[in-house]
C-alpha cells in the first residue's frame, strides 16, 4: 500500500542493490574541500518535494549566518528504499558520509544501532526551541534515552468516515466511537440497511505491508491494557508476547471479517483496496469507514489523483478509541521524519545549527502551512494563530497528537511487523485460528530476537 506516509516501511540495506545510475542532485556528489564544512543528504521526488524547498532555503539563510561556512546539499531522487539504501552506502565510508541526514523516524532506531546517527542530547538541552516541540514527537527520535534528531514533521491514524452514509443507517453523527463494540455496532447498522455497503475497514494482511500494522492492527494492540507497552516491554527492554490485548485484537480483525463488515478477503488482499477505496467507494457512497492516516483527505482535493468535488462536506473523523473506553480513551499511532546529525561528523556544531535553522518556527511555520499536510511537531507553531492550513481537518487529525504511539523503533522491528501481518492474514482467511495465528507469532518473534528478549504478558 502506497501512499505518502505509509513510505515509513522498514528495509534491510543489504537486501537491495542500489543502481549505479541513482542520481545525487544538488550542489554536487563530491567531498566538501572547507574543514568548515557540512554535507546534507535528503530523499526529494514528486512523492517528497517538500524536502528540497526547504533544504535550499535553510542553506541560502545558514549563508547569511555561517557566511565562512560550505554546505553542500545531496538530494538523492528514486523510492524511500533507494534512498534508505543510498544513506547505509555513505556511512560506510567517513567521506562520504552526510553531516546531516533527513530521516524517517522509523529508521531512527536502527540506524542508531548501526552507528550512523550521532547522540545530539547536549545540544538540545541548551537550544530553547526543543521545549517547544510536543512530547509524544520526542520519542521518535530518542534511542535508550538519548536524542537523535530533531522532530520535522509527524501524522495521526484516525477513523474516516462518510457520515452521509451513516446517517442513512440511522447512526447518528457526529459518530465518535467509545470502545471496539462501538465500531462493530455501528458495522451492524450500516450492513442492515444496505448490504451493498462495506462497513468498516481495517488493513489485514502481508499484501498491504506496514499499513497492516501501523494503520490498522497497532490501533488495535496499543489500545488494550498494555498501552505503549503492547509490543515491547520499555521497562524490561524486551519483545511482549503471549498477550490477551495481542488475541483480542486478533479477534477483533476476525469478527470485522467473519461477519463481512469488511471487504471481502479477496478485496481485502488485492494491492488495488486502497485506490478502490479513494477513487469508488467512498464517492461512491458504497463504504462508510476506514481507519487511515491524516493525510487522507489530500487525495480527493482539487488537482489530486481522485479528485472528489464536495469531498470535505461528506467525510468527517473520529477517534480511535480504546478496547473498552478506558483512559486516555483513544489511540492513535504516528510516524513522520526528522533531521538527524551524522556520527562520522567533523563539524557536529554545524551540523546541528543547520538542522536547528530547518526546524525553527519560522520554517516550521511556512513549510506546514503553505506546502505539507503534515502534522507540525512544534506546540507553538500548532497554536500560532497566523497558522491557518486550508484543510478543515487539520485541528482534528492535529490534536490526535496526544494520544498517539510509535512502533518501537529498533532493528528487530520489520521482522516482527511481517510476523503481526501474516498473522492478521490468517485469522481473515481462516487459515488459522486466533489462537493459532498468535502462538505462530509468539514462536516466530521468540526466534526472531532470541528468548532472552521476549516476556509474557
């Protein structure tokens, strides 16, 4: 499943093979000559063109504050994994290793454990402006307690729904569901007046990858009693298994399915669910929800692949909520990207002034509110009454912040992910049971990271 920020998936380096024709473009490929130097690397294609613009600008604005410094800015053009790819290769060699680097926080974890990243901690605590970025955003980019990168951008999953469709259900809206039998009641409803129409869906399944987890099952897991802790263990450091919040979501996926409030297992599987979904379904009032990302909506705007006049007066959001409603209420889960300081650094302090110049208000400001849909990490650029995204959703999908998760960002993590798909996937074919497909996991995750780094929970 492709889409702007499900580009979060997890790779291994040495799995791909990075053509010799993947272009650097910028101000050059070759080693900066100043020892007042810094090199920037940064993923820029249509998919990212945010990047670029605002790399650029930091660079012309460092030039009037850093006026004896060199900075020389390598964009690197092709898919997320060619990028990632092309990152691992120049840590390889302190020549050709970046200063700063532009990260996706899910790499954060596992580019810190391979030594790529620098500890940016002491830096941080002396600059004023990391007070005004949101707590939960912070974590994405810190590793065992240390920091990592500074936060550029996050996203929020949420309910999307078209409350046309609903009210024709007689499910009164606004809908804000208060716990998973919410969700499955409202399903009931909408399944009873119109068989036509899919009720509810949640991504299962290897087909859809990461979105599988991140934009379906994890809402699910870190919102039953082990919260944050659903997947991995802080306090111990270790892998959870053999959870009832683990089989529960599990069931839930199966009774969304067995009961066909779901698409159909064949739909649900297809590599086109998504782009069915924004281009037919929803227009055409044959769906009612779907939980996505805060992005959503960007699909359907003017000018967009599926381009839906009046879009923005059918589809409204909700929160995800907790198993049974208990606190804080609702989940949700983010990811995002950020800029980090390279370890093989020469000039860490150039290094970090450029990537505290990218991440300032003032460019905060401008690139969130003239250019991206993201979500901005920075408190004081949310509030600042001169921000004013058009996007009726922004507040919405914005204060979902709070209540939002991060996978946990460590190198065994896209090897446990691929096991929660496969078992999702079992549990909607029937290929397994519930308890089946959790034992599977709990056995392949042990494997995976060793069974001194697993607890039962």
């Amino acid at each position: 499943m492709k889409t702007r920020h499900t580009r979060s998936k997890i790779f291994t380096a040495t799995a791909l093979v990075v053509s010799a024709a993947l272009a650097l473009t910028g101000c050059g490929s070759g080693s900066v000559g100043s020892k007042n130097s810094i090199k920037v690397m940064y993923w820029s294609n249509s998919s990212a063109p945010d990047s670029d613009r605002l790399f650029k600008k930091v660079k012309a604005q460092m030039a009037k504050t850093h006026p004896d410094a060199e900075i020389e800015l390598q964009a690197v053009a092709g898919s997320e994994e060619d990028y990632n790819t092309k990152v691992a290769l120049a840590f390889r060699s302190p020549s050709t290793a970046p200063d700063v680097v532009y990260e996706d926080t899910m790499q954060v974890g596992a580019d810190v454990e391979a030594g790529y990243l620098l500890d940016i901690s002491k830096y941080v605590d002396k600059w004023d402006d990391w007070g005004h970025f949101i707590e939960s955003t912070k974590k994405a980019v810190t590793y065992d307690g240390k920091v990592y990168g500074v936060p550029l951008s996050t996203d929020t999953r949420a309910i999307w729904y078209n409350k046309e469709v609903l009210e024709a259900a007689g499910v009164p809206t606004p809908w804000q569901p208060k716990s998973w039998n919410d969700i499955l009641d409202m399903a009931a409803k909408v399944k009873a007046h119109d068989s036509g129409v899919i009720p509810f869906n949640m991504y299962a399944g290897t087909t859809v990858g990461e979105g599988a987890a991140i934009s379906s099952f994890d809402l699910l897991l870190f919102g039953t009693e082990l919260g944050d802790d659903a997947q991995y263990d802080a306090k111990s450091g270790k892998w959870v298994i053999g959870s009832s919040g683990f089989r529960d979501s599990l069931e839930f996926m199966k009774t969304l399915y067995d009961k066909g409030y779901g698409p159909s297992v064949s739909e649900a599987l297809d590599t086109n669910l998504q782009k069915k979904m924004q281009s037919e379904w929803f227009p055409g009032g044959k769906m009612a929800a779907t939980v996505e990302g805060s992005w959503y909506p960007s699909s359907w705007a003017k000018g967009s692949s599926f381009e839906w006049n009046g879009h923005d007066s059918k589809m409204e959001v909700a929160a995800f909520p907790t198993q049974n409603g208990q606190e804080p209420g609702f989940v949700s889960m983010s990811g995002g990207w950020a800029v980090a300081v390279g370890s093989k650094s020469k000039n860490p302090k150039l290094a970090f002034d450029f990537v505290a110049q990218a991440t300032n208000k003032e460019n905060s400001m401008e690139n969130y509110t003239n250019y991206t849909l993201d979500i901005n990490p920075r408190a004081d650029v949310e509030n600042d009454p001169n921000n004013q995204p058009d996007n009726k959703y922004v507040k919405s999908t914005t204060d979902l912040v709070q209540y939002t998760h991060f996978r946990p960002a460590y190198s065994a993590y896209s090897k446990v992910s691929a096991e929660l798909q496969k078992a999702t996937e079992a549990v909607i074919t029937g290929s397994q049971s519930v308890d089946e497909a959790a034992k599977a996991y709990d056995e392949a995750v042990t494997k995976i990271v060793g069974k001194d780094h697993v607890i039962k929970r």
